[in-house]
C-alpha cells in the first residue's frame, strides 16, 4: 500500500521483488555457509503466512519458512526468528490496525500460527523490531508504512498496544513452543556516549541514554523499560501528559513478560559531556567526522557504550541484532565489489564490541545487517547495506570483499581484529 503511494519510497521503487529471497533462497543459504555463519536472522512476513491477517493460514507462505528453516539448518545455521519487522497485514489495517484495541489478539494468533509451525526447529524468538520506528515514523511521522500522522495520543496508543502485543507473543511462544524458547525483542538504540573516558561525562551519557522528558521520546528508556522493567518512566509519562494512555496494573505485567536476551540495533550514537551545571550537554562531532552512504557517522564507540549501559541497566544477555553502514557499492571493472570503507567499518565496530564484553557485558550474539543489498523502505534500493552485492534486475549475487574480510573474522574468531581505540577522549 505505501509502495503505491505517490512519493513515499525513492525514486518510486517497489519491494514487490527486491533481492527475491523468495526465489534465491538456496543460493543465499550457500554463501551464508561459505561465510561461516553459525546463525541467521531472518523475520516472518504476517501477511504472507496468514494473508487477511487472521484466519485464514496460506499454506504456500507458511511453506516457505518452512523449507528455509530447513536448508538453514542442514547447513549448520541456527534461525534466529523475527516476527514483525513492520510490514502488517492491509487487512488488519482496514480495520483499525495497530489502534484496534484487539490488535494484541491478532498478533497472538498470527504468533500461535508461527510458533506451531516452526517451533520444533526454532528455539530462538524476537517479538518486535524497532517499535519506535513503525511507531513514530509510520503513525507519527508519517514516513514510513502505514503514511499516518496521528496525533500524538493516538500514535502514543500503538505505542501501547504494539508493548501489549509483545506480551501476548511471548505468552504465546513460552505455552506452544515445542523446543525450549529463548525469547526477546529487537530494539533500536538511541544511547549516547561519552566525549571522554572521564568518570563525569561516562555518568552523563548514561543518564542521557535514559532520560525521557520530550513527548514522543525516542529514549531507550522509553521503550524498553515498559518490556523489561515493567513500568513507564515517570519523566516520559509527565512529558506526555493528556496524551497519554491510562494503564492497567494488568497491562503492563502482560506487556514485562519476563525475556532472556535483549536484541539492540546500533549503528550510531548521540555524544554528550556534563555541563558546567552538572548535566548532560550533547556535544557534536567534528567537522568531517567520516560518515556512511545515509549520512550516518562512524560510531563505534557507540557499540561499546550501547552494549555496556543496557547490560548494566537491564541484566539481560545482549545480542547485537543489527549493525552495519550504507556504502556506495558497485561492481568494478574487474566485476567485484571492492567496499573497503565497510571492512574498516567492521574492525572498528566488533573490536568495539569485543571490548564491551571483555568490560562485563554479557553478549551472546552478532548479527550484520545486512546479508544482502535489500529494499530499505522509505529509502527504496538507494542505500546498500549487504555483505553480498545485489543487481536487482537480475538478482546477481556478488559477495563484496567485506564478505571475504568478515569470513576471516569468523574463522579466527576475532582475535585477528585490531585492538578497540575509542576514537574520541
């Protein structure tokens, strides 16, 4: 629906075929083996699977989950599996969408279908991904699918039934689930971190991270803290104010079910010092500090800081659920793809990571996003974040020499990355 919509995407691209997973699938299972991975990310589509977003099972859709987490599997690819990454059913959306106050339901029928089908093969469950992003940007904002702008109570009410909905998923998946289930929701990560490695601003960047006194706040504290720690930030609550949705005691121990792991997004991060008056005080980076194809700045102390601070915060085993940059990738002459800003990116960032946990944090996973060139919403194919090269006419895979570097990382098990140098005191 918002593909059709004059405007919307780039340049009026369509994801109606983008990197044909559907199609490829066994050639992309060949190079994720040929990499090394030992598990993979991959995310349902609710519409596929049940097409009126209800009822209804489509057998052809439900199958092809069914035969990738197959070939994963003989292949030695453990499926880590995602059940919303915001493509929602139009259907469901005719009728009120993530607004109806029975869209919990749906999401818990739509999981009971999943959980069913696959579950005596998957034991690894993320509920959500980015709910700030489907949330404010598509209901808000108005940016991403669906296009709305509400107003901010209503937008703040998906906010709330999208929480209740992990609650009920994860209900569903700890009742059905045939192989014992490690559950947790993928969060995108808004931390910030230190200008230096003085004690003073380490404890502003953490109290930035978690502070939530805007309205429509994209703090971590805002939206992890009513799934992990059951409970709104009363800051946020205040910032809010009318708009605000009344909640039941009920409501939020559904919405804080208890999960093992908590997946985070990260690919920059906000940098901040304490100020003269004790608090934190954002601090911009340097004039021509490097940034990636999206305008996004190389941060990988932002992976270290995000890494430490939830762990801290939280208690939960950490897994990096996506990490990666936007190049300018082609093919060369010589018909490779030489993307050696991306081989830079990766060293930077996993030693970062490697520190985080060689400082306590419990981290338990890695997952580059992305795998494959792939169509980035709003953004169409204009940004290019894959390991392997897509030619979307053709659907040609060609595996960039990051590819080939991170194969090397993984074989060594990081201890030929460099060593971590914040690149900021």
């Amino acid at each position: 629906m918002f593909c059709k919509k004059p405007g919307a995407i780039w340049r009026e691209n369509s994801g109606d075929v983008a990197s044909d997973h559907y199609h490829h699938w066994r050639e992309d299972i060949t190079l994720m083996k040929k990499l090394g991975i030992d598990s993979y990310r991959l995310s349902i589509a609710w519409s596929r699977v049940m097409p009126t977003g209800t009822g209804r099972i489509n057998p052809k859709g439900l199958g092809f989950y069914d035969r990738l987490v197959d070939g994963l599997l003989k292949a030695g690819i453990k499926p880590w599996v995602t059940l919303f990454h915001w493509d929602y059913p139009l259907a469901l959306y005719k009728r009120g969408g993530w607004l109806h106050p029975d869209s919990p339901k749906w999401f818990a029928d739509y999981t009971r279908v999943v959980v069913d089908g696959l579950s005596d093969r998957v034991s690894d469950w993320m509920t959500l991904n980015e709910p700030p992003c489907f949330v404010f940007i598509g209901h808000l904002y108005g940016t991403h699918a669906p296009g709305d702008k509400l107003p901010l109570g209503k937008a703040l009410r998906v906010q709330h039934h999208s929480f209740l909905s992990h609650g009920r998923g994860v209900q569903v998946i700890r009742e059905r689930a045939k192989l014992k289930p490690r559950i947790g929701i993928a969060c995108v990560s808004h931390s910030k971190t230190p200008a230096s490695l003085g004690k003073a601003d380490i404890e502003s960047a953490r109290q930035s991270t978690f502070t939530t006194n805007t309205p429509a706040s994209w703090s971590d504290a805002w939206w992890m803290d009513p799934v992990i720690l059951g409970r709104y930030p009363e800051d946020g609550i205040r910032a809010n104010g009318k708009a605000m949705p009344k909640v039941t005691r009920d409501e939020m121990a559904l919405m804080s079910q208890p999960l093992d792991f908590l997946g985070i997004n990260v690919y920059q991060g906000g940098r901040v010092r304490q100020g003269a008056n004790g608090k934190p005080v954002e601090v911009p980076y340097p004039v021509g500090n490097p940034i990636t194809a999206f305008k996004w700045n190389l941060a990988p102390d932002s992976l270290y800081w995000a890494a430490r601070f939830y762990y801290e915060r939280y208690r939960l085993p950490i897994a990096v659920t996506e990490n990666g940059m936007s190049g300018t990738d082609w093919a060369s002459l010589d018909g490779k793809v030489h993307d050696h800003q991306r081989i830079d990116f990766l060293d930077r960032y996993l030693s970062a990571l490697r520190q985080a946990a060689r400082d306590g944090a419990d981290i338990i996973g890695y997952f580059h996003w992305s795998l494959l060139d792939n169509f980035e919403w709003a953004e169409g194919f204009k940004e290019r974040f894959g390991l392997i090269h897509v030619d979307y006419p053709t659907g040609k895979r060609t595996p960039k020499d990051s590819y080939f570097h991170y194969r090397k990382i993984i074989g060594a098990n990081g201890k030929n990355l460099p060593k971590y140098r914040p690149m900021y005191r």
